[in-house]
C-alpha cells in the first residue's frame, strides 16, 4: 500500500482485514510507515452446493460484495483507515486493466480514506487467482468449489 507523502500521527501497527465470499481474513501487523508491505497469500475456499453451470456462478458472485480494511490498531477495537469494495465477480475476475509485474499480474485500486485519515487515497496493489473445480457432494449431486 503506497501513499506518497503521508505521516500517521498514530504509530501502532496496521494490517489489512479482507472479506470474501462470506469469510473475513487478516494480515499480520506491520509497522505504520508508508509504504506498507503485506508479503501475504490470503486463501479463500467456498463450496456452492446446487451449482452446476460457472455461469451461475458468476451470477451469484455479482450479489456477493468483496471487502477490503487498512486498520491501525487503536484501541478498543481498531480504526479503519480505509476501505474498498467491489462486487465479488468484479473483484476476482477484473477487466484486462492489469500492469505486468515480476509475480504474475497485479492490481492497483483506489481505496477510499475514511474521516479519520488525512491525506491522498491510500493505492493498493495485490493480484488474485481464482479456481474453479467440479467436485462431487456425497449425495452424488455436482457442484462448483
């Protein structure tokens, strides 16, 4: 996460908090200087049961909504710095507006700066990779994982 010329006036530490197709992962904290670097793989798993054509599938992704938290640890509960969201279809399978790093393709996004940060928006970089599997439920019905 860049953000070229700010300072935050707090010093405890960040993590960023993703919420995906209904489950909630976190980073480990890092030191709360910009640039911040989050070396992290977040893995996201999710059976749906009764789907058997990928184009309902992404039908059902455009209802769900991806989620993403720059949080600094200020007690009691933490303060989000900023956010993202996106429909989840969107979020895992972008239009081709992708720059080619050194890992494959990656991202930047926007995130939108919350009352409490001051400042340019925070620009996030990150990349996703999405597998879509049949598999067989005991009952004998298939569905996509």
């Amino acid at each position: 996460i860049t953000c070229p010329g700010v300072l935050l006036k707090d010093k405890q530490e960040l993590y960023l908090g993703v919420f995906v197709l209904g489950q909630y992962k976190k980073t480990q904290c890092v030191p709360a200087v910009f640039p911040v670097f989050f070396q992290e793989k977040l893995v996201f798993e999710k059976a749906f049961a009764n789907i058997v054509d990928p184009g309902d599938l992404v039908k059902l992704l455009e209802f769900d909504t991806a989620v993403l938290e720059l949080i600094q640890l200020i007690p009691p509960v933490g303060k989000v710095l900023a956010t993202y969201e996106e429909n989840t279809r969107d979020f895992l399978f972008p239009d081709p507006k992708l720059t080619h790093g050194h890992r494959g393709l990656e991202r930047e996004i926007l995130m939108k700066r919350s009352p409490f940060f001051t400042g340019i928006a925070p620009k996030l970089r990150f990349s996703t990779i999405s597998l879509i599997s049949d598999s067989l439920l005991s009952s004998g019905r298939s569905h996509i994982q």
